[in-house]
C-alpha cells in the first residue's frame, strides 16, 4: 500500500463519512466552519518545520516508491494528513461535542507551569539518543500546551467529560491506523532514536503523538467555544 492509498482509507473516507454524517444529523453550525480551518491552517504551519526536520535527522523514514512527491523533506501526503487530521477532529467535534456552559478564559499559572513541565521533560530526554523521539516531540508539543492551558485550563477541565470520549476514541483509531501504516513499511521509525517501548510494531511515542495532536485541535476548538461565549 502507498502513502495515498493509506490517506484515502484511512483519513480522507472516514472524513467524508463524517462530513455526511454531520449533514444528515445536525443542525449546520456555520459560525465553527472557521475554528475547523484555523485548526487545520495552524496545524500545517506549526508542524512542517518539525516533520522535516524530523526526516533531515533520519528519525522517521520512509520509502522513495511509496510517496507521490517530496516537498522539502516531506512526503506531500503527509502535508495533508497535518491538514486532514485536524479536520477531522473539528468535524467531529462540532458534530458530537454538546456545548456547555463554557467558564471564562482567565490566565492560569498552573495550567502554564504544568505545560512548561512537559517542555522540560521533552528537553531532559533529549539528553539521551534513545529519548530524541520522545523529547521532540514533547519539547513540539510545550507552546502549544501553554498557550492552551495557561489561558483556558478552567475552561478545559469543566467541558472535559464532554470531549475526551473523542479524544480518546480519535486517539486510539489513528494509532490503529499507524500500527498499520508502520507494519506495511508506508513508514518507519529509526530504533536508535526511540525508548523501544510500544506495543508491536507501534512505537509509544507514536501514539504520544496522535494523542497531542488531537488534543491541540479538540482543546482549540473547545476554547473557541468559550471565546465566543465572552465576546457575545
């Protein structure tokens, strides 16, 4: 299987389900059309520059006949996923998270201390060839987490019992969905650079990965939720 053969079943199918889905179920919800883009937008620019360099280092691999094009380092499917991934998480999002009654955005030294935390966790593990994965993913992962929970963490943790079925769940299919990838060669991860935990073929610090990831996009898009309860 190539790379695009892996996005088209496994992200760009279970979007247009959810699409339909969302049509023939809801009420349509203009006003969270534009949260989904400004998560998808971000969630490209934020991580091409860590995706290549993560490909300059030889961190993940992954094979020359199986990819359409490179742009930079990059596999151009995988300039997609960054895009179609958040978007599937907005869709399902705005499709089956409630809203609640969402508390005020204030600052929270906790919220960003403990995103800090995380930051220098990722940096202490970069120390160690075998923590490389693992740390930059975290060290990524630190700026976002603050901006989030050092202004939102009330808001976060009250809606919490209201997204984290879809986190989770979200979380687990797409890890699902790289075991796969993984176990097919569509790509890999360098040994050398990863702690070895995992479950098979499945890197621990894969399904790290898909569980920030989501949690950007679900925390964002929660956030905007209480935004816009502020400014009306």
């Amino acid at each position: 299987m190539t790379y695009l053969e892996f996005l088209i079943i496994f992200v760009c199918l279970p979007l247009l389900v959810s699409l339909c889905a969302k049509k023939l179920l809801t009420k349509a919800n203009k006003t969270e059309r534009l949260p989904i883009a400004l998560m998808a937008f971000v969630a490209l620019v934020y991580t091409t520059p860590w995706d290549n360099y993560l490909i300059m280092r030889d961190i993940w691999t992954y094979p020359t006949g199986g990819v359409v094009g490179v742009l930079g380092y990059v596999p151009i499917e995988e300039y997609f996923f960054m895009v179609l991934q958040a978007t599937l998480a907005g869709v399902l999002w705005s499709s089956w998270v409630p809203h609640s009654q969402y508390t005020k955005l204030r600052f929270s030294y906790t919220g960003l201390s403990m995103a800090l935390l995380v930051g220098l966790v990722g940096a202490l593990s970069l120390m160690h060839t075998a923590g490389t994965y693992i740390g930059l993913i975290l060290v990524w992962a630190c700026p976002p987490l603050a901006l989030q929970w050092g202004l939102g963490s009330h808001a976060l943790i009250k809606s919490f019992k209201t997204w984290a079925p879809l986190w989770i769940g979200l979380s687990v299919y797409l890890s699902i969905a790289d075991y796969y990838a993984i176990s097919e060669g569509i790509w890999s991860i360098t040994p050398e650079t990863r702690t070895g935990w995992g479950i098979g073929h499945l890197p621990v610090e894969e399904i790290l990965f898909f569980t920030l990831t989501n949690l950007f996009v679900l925390q964002g898009m929660c956030l905007w939720r209480a935004w816009r309860r502020d400014a009306s």
